[in-house]
C-alpha cells in the first residue's frame, strides 16, 4: 500500500507538471497572435456607431488595463496561473463582456455528451466483435464484418460525414443534418427535449461510429489472438469448460485490460475529433464554438478550450495510471 501511495504522489505531481507546461504553451502561443482583443473590440464599436478620437483613446486605455495587457508579459503569465486555477480567462471577444469560460461551459455539454456516447459505443462494438473474430477466427460472418469494418477506417471522417449527409439528408431524408435540437423544441429538462437531442444526435454518432469501429476491432482482434494460445485458454478447452465461458472469462477478460487503457485515452481526446464532427453537422459543441473565436480573433476563448483540453487529457492519463495496476496485478506500481 506504500508503494502504490507514493507512485499515486509521483504520478500527481506529474500530471500538474503536464498541465502547467501544456497551458504555458498555450498562453506563449495566444500571445504571440498578431490580434490585439483590444483593437477588436475598438472595431466593433466604432463599426456600429462614430466615436471621438479622445473616447477611443480612453476606451483602449480602460481596455487594456481590464485585459491586463499594461504590464509586461511575465506579470501576465504570473496574473494567468493565477487565474487558471479558478479557470479565468477573461472576458470573450465574440460575446463582449460575457466570461470565456461561461461560453465553454454552454458548449461543452453537447460536445462531451456526443462524442463520448459514440466513443463508448464504437469501443464496445469493436471490441466485442473483435473478440469474437479473434477467437471464432473461420466464422465467414465475422470474416464479413472485418473486411467491411477495416475497409471504412481508413477513409477520412469528414468524406463519411458527408456521405450520410448526402443519403440521410437528401436522397431517404429521415434524419436532421445539422444542429443540436429542433427548433420548435424549448430547451430544458423535459422528454420531448432530450428526445429532440437524440433524434439529431444519431447521424453524427453513426458517423463516428463507422469511422473509428476498426480501429478497435482490429486492436481486440490481435490481442484475443495472442491470448487463445495461452497454456490456460488450452488447458480449459481441454478440460472441458464452455466455450462462451472461455471467451468471457479466460479470452476477453485478459485482452481487455489494454483496451481499457486506450478507452480512457480515447474519451480524454475526444476534443481533436470535435472541430470537424460539428462543422460538418453545425453541432453547438466546442469545435463550432472555436472556430467562431479563432475567426474573430477571441484569443480568450481559444485559451479557454486549450486549457480544458490539456486538463482532460492530462486527467485521463492520470486515472489510467492509478487504475491500471488495480486491473492488471502483472503491473507493478513504480
């Protein structure tokens, strides 16, 4: 118990280390933009009413001094750490003067809940599958699905997504192509909305779905291969164990443990698959939400959703690495 308490401090320590450095370079990279969120906002009025040279001059001086922008750079970085343990980051250009963080927090429901749904639900199918491939290895059904399976993993998301969206939108269009709920559908927590989010939830889903099936499918396959021909797996053949109760608990329990692994990983980055996912369908997640900012140069709300993604990759790294030698007692906590 010693041991596994001193690697669980060693791996904390490691994990604030990783988000200090990953959210450092995030703050370097916003601020070497050529945008200035004051001059933007500058923009933005004088685009929408006239305004004297002098009201312009103290308007940039009140915003500079609120974006701390009046003192040199490593005063903002220590002014950022600071900041960043309570997740400021400042008020968004794109909603002048709401919190950044109050945007992410809008948006990051919708992407969390599609692509980690689709994320679980792509691994399950894969892997049980590919388990089932990989110990029934003459099953011409399974043979089939393979084949189907490794054949759409290599072809880009976005040309699936749009192959969907071509069927189920316009030649048999049964399914909504884009956004997150109807329209005449008033959000809350009742059934006809939560209905309405799953309705257009499917498309995007079935999408991921499709794409990422074979990767899983292929790992799962491998590993059950490996382990059929453990002396265990055979001494149980030949003892006369059923055969669904060798695929269970002697095959698929052992190769799951690494899927696991790249389970939790997975769910962690679901964030680099968000960009294209919601462009595509015009999905009210985080990707449509920074590419709104990256457009108007909202260097607040791209910092916001780098840093959550940094934390939650971080963070899932961190419980894979106190989880993982629980699961698989042939790993020693070191």
């Amino acid at each position: 118990m010693k041991d596994y308490l001193l690697f669980a401090l060693k791996r904390i320590v490691q994990l604030l280390a990783v988000i200090l450095v990953g959210c450092s370079i995030a703050f370097l990279i916003a601020h070497l933009s050529p945008i200035s969120p004051v001059e933007q906002i500058i923009m933005q009025v004088t685009g929408r009413s006239a305004a004297s040279p002098e009201a312009i001059d103290k308007l940039r001086a009140a915003l500079t001094e609120q974006f701390g922008l009046n003192v040199p750079l490593w005063q903002q970085y220590l002014s950022f750490l600071q900041r960043l343990v309570v997740l400021d980051f400042g008020p968004a250009l794109i909603a002048f003067p709401t919190p950044a963080m109050d945007l992410v927090r809008l948006a990051l429901p919708w992407t969390v809940g599609l692509l980690t749904v689709s994320t679980i639900i792509t691994w399950l199918l894969g892997n049980v599958f590919g388990a089932l491939a990989g110990y029934f290895q003459n099953s011409r059904l399974l043979k089939a699905f393979g084949i189907i399976a490794i054949g759409i993993q290599p072809i880009p998301y976005y040309i699936v997504a749009f192959l969907l969206v071509i069927i189920f939108g316009f030649i048999w269009p049964i399914l909504p192509i884009s956004g997150g709920f109807a329209m005449n559908v008033t959000p809350g927590w009742t059934w006809q909305f939560v209905l309405s989010i799953l309705h257009y939830a499917i498309l995007p889903s079935f999408a991921l779905v499709l794409v990422g099936i074979g990767t899983w499918f292929l790992g799962m396959r491998a590993l059950v291969s490996n382990v059929i021909t453990e002396d265990y797996v055979t001494y149980a053949e030949l003892g006369g164990v059923r055969q669904g109760r060798i695929v269970s608990s002697y095959v698929f329990r052992n190769a799951l443990v690494p899927q696991l692994t790249a389970l939790a990983m997975a769910i962690g980055g679901i964030f680099s698959g968000t960009v294209i996912t919601e462009q595509v369908f015009t999905y009210p997640g985080l990707g449509s939400l920074l590419i709104r900012a990256v457009n108007g140069g909202d260097t607040a709300v791209v910092m916001a959703i780098s840093c959550i993604s940094i934390i939650s990759v971080a963070g899932a790294i961190f419980i894979i690495d106190l989880v993982h030698p629980l699961l698989d007692p042939r790993v020693k906590a070191e």
